[in-house]
C-alpha cells in the first residue's frame, strides 16, 4: 500500500476530489477544463517569480460568493495558493 | 400539512429506489402517512425493493388516465398499514405522463398522506421533469464516485433552476475504511464539491443487498445502513441528530480477509 503511495505520489480519492472539481468549474462556466488549466499555469508562473510555490499544491475553481454591494451570490474565479515561503524571492 | 418529496440523482443505480423504499418505511414506522410513488414509468422497480410485485392491478398511468381511482391502484404495504405504494407502468413509456398531470396526481394525495415520496426515474429528460414538478423539496443522492457526482452536480443545477424549495444531499455507499486509508473521497469532500446540505449519509452495507433479495426494505434494523436510513428519517421529521457514518457493514470473515491481505 505504501509502495503505491510513493509510486502515485497521491491518494486515488484527492485525484478524485481534484478531477472533479475541475472538471465541475469547467462545465459550470462552459469552458473546457484545459482553460482552467491555462489559467493555473499562467498564474503558476506569474506568481512564482515572486514566492516559493508548488505547482502541486495549486487550486482554481469557480464558486460562488457574495461581493460587496452585490444583492445576489454571484459566480467567482478562486485560486488557492500555498505558499511555502513568503520572502520576496531574493530580490529584496 | 403534508410535504412532497423527490428521490433522485441523475445517474442510475446509485440507490434512489433502495432510499425511496427505505426513507418510506422508515417514515410509515415512526407513525406518518406514507405514499410511495415509483415514476419511472417503462422501468418499475420500487415494487420488487418493497416486496409488493405480487399485488399490482392498476398503475400509475391508470389513474393518471382515468382507468381507476386512486384507492384501486395504491397498495397496502404487508407490514405497515399506514403505507402504500403506487407502482409505475412497466408497458408505458415516459411520454405516457406530463408534469400537469403529476402536479395533480400529488395534490389528490395530500389529503391522505403526510408524506408523498417519488422515486425518479435516471437521467434529466421527461421522466425527471414529470417527478420533480409536484415536489417540494429534492434529496439527491450520490455515491463518493466522480460519474456520481458529476450527475448530481447537474441535477442540483437543474433544480435550483426549476425553484425547488428545499434540496439536500444522501450520500451513500460510503466506505469507511476505504475514505481512512484515503482511497475514496469523504463525506465531508462530497458536500464541499456539490454546496448543497447534507441530510444523511449511508454505508456501503451488504445488508442492503439481503434486504432487496428478500422484498423487505431494513429501515431502524439492527443494521449500520438500518440505523442511517432511521436517522435519515427523524431528521426529516425535524429531530437534530448528527450524522455519523457507521464501519461498513461487511461480515466478520470479509473484514478478517480484508485485513489479511492488506497485511
């Protein structure tokens, strides 16, 4: 079991979670769940320059929130982040 | 006041008869008015689930159609006199029945009954929309499985669409050792993707498969799924009980050679 683990690198029900909540922000928003992808890397990138990130360890989604002066929930872009360090990379 | 309930899910054989015909039992137990109604009209199984295929003379369609009364088609359950089943056709097709046509149906059996749970059919065509057009409030089930969720999550969308009052989660078949050792997603991870409140959840319990072998749904039996199904029911009647989810209910000698060979 543990050979799997390190072999996989992830538990089969984190893939899971993970696909699906991929998969669901990308029907919800009528897009293929490759653009979702786009946009994590594009940020992934951006990001990085200026901390220690996993690209592992990033989540973006759609959900809904509610915003201020906005009656209703409405649907936002969310991207959770990890940072391992929050240093200025260096530059400081 | 009586309040109209729909069973559903999007993806077949996830357990929406099984959860109709217990949910039902359950309820006709704890001493409420109970009217079952199996919609999934060319498909009827909630029969076989309680047991009653024997004891069929008229059907849904009939009476939608004026072929009998209502009194004729409804079944008395053999064990509780307070519950009745109306069966689907199994001749007919989903065209046989518009949403019209259910919205009055449920209404005729409000008078009679607390509670009118419909068990709907698979998939978002004509058959879901006839059952969820007289319901008040939705429970969606689901398995931990992405083809399960992934239905769910378009059925939530459909009926948030459609203005359904009240909408709520059973996940079922949850394995808890499988969730420990991180092999399938939990409880909590299902709510998380899906947003919608959960009203239960059910083990994944071979007890389950014994109860539709033998036509007699297990509602508050000595068993995990028994239990949850029992919960599941008093919380509908308004009691708070949180939900816990039971050790699977696998024989000894199942868990013994599970055991061993993850030795």
């Amino acid at each position: 079991m543990n050979r799997r683990r390190c072999v996989v690198g992830k538990r089969s029900g984190e893939i899971a979670r993970k696909r699906l909540k991929l998969l669901l922000a990308a029907e919800k928003t009528d897009c293929s769940p490759d653009f979702l992808e786009m946009i994590k890397d594009d940020i992934c990138a951006v990001v990085s320059k200026y901390m220690d990130i996993d690209p592992e360890e990033i989540e973006v989604g759609i959900t809904k929130a509610v915003f201020k002066g906005v009656p209703d929930r409405v649907p936002a872009f969310y991207a959770n982040i990890p940072a391992r360090c929050l240093s200025y990379k260096g530059i400081i | 006041m009586s309040e109209v309930i729909v069973i559903t899910s999007g993806k077949g054989g996830v357990g929406k008869t099984t959860t109709s015909a217990n949910i039902g039992t359950g309820l006709a137990m704890l001493g409420m008015r109970v009217a079952l109604i199996d919609t999934d009209i060319g498909l009827r199984n909630l029969d076989v689930v309680m047991g009653l295929e024997n004891r069929i003379v008229y059907n849904l369609v009939d009476v939608v159609e004026g072929n009998c009364r209502m009194k004729q088609a409804l079944i008395r359950d053999k064990r509780y006199p307070n519950l009745y089943l109306l069966p689907s056709a199994q001749t007919r097709d989903k065209s046989a029945v518009n949403p019209e046509q259910m919205i009055k149906l449920t209404e005729d059996l409000k008078d009679d009954f607390d509670y009118i749970l419909l068990d709907c059919p698979a998939g978002i065509e004509q058959g879901f929309r006839n059952a969820v057009a007289g319901a008040d409030r939705a429970l969606v089930v689901t398995t931990p499985e992405v083809s399960a969720i992934r239905d769910a999550d378009r059925i939530i969308g459909l009926l948030e669409n459609g203005d359904m009052g009240q909408i709520q989660l059973i996940v079922n078949r949850v394995r808890t050792d499988m969730v420990r050792r991180g092999d399938m997603m939990s409880v909590d991870d299902v709510m998380d993707i899906l947003a919608v409140p959960l009203l239960g959840a059910i083990p994944d319990d071979e007890a389950i498969v014994i109860s539709t072998n033998q036509g007699e749904p297990l509602a508050g039996t000595d068993t995990p799924s028994g239990q949850a199904y029992m919960d599941i029911c008093k919380r509908l009647l308004g009691e708070d009980i949180p939900v816990c989810i039971p050790e699977a209910g696998r024989s000894l000698i199942s868990r013994l050679t599970g055991f061993l060979k993850r030795a």
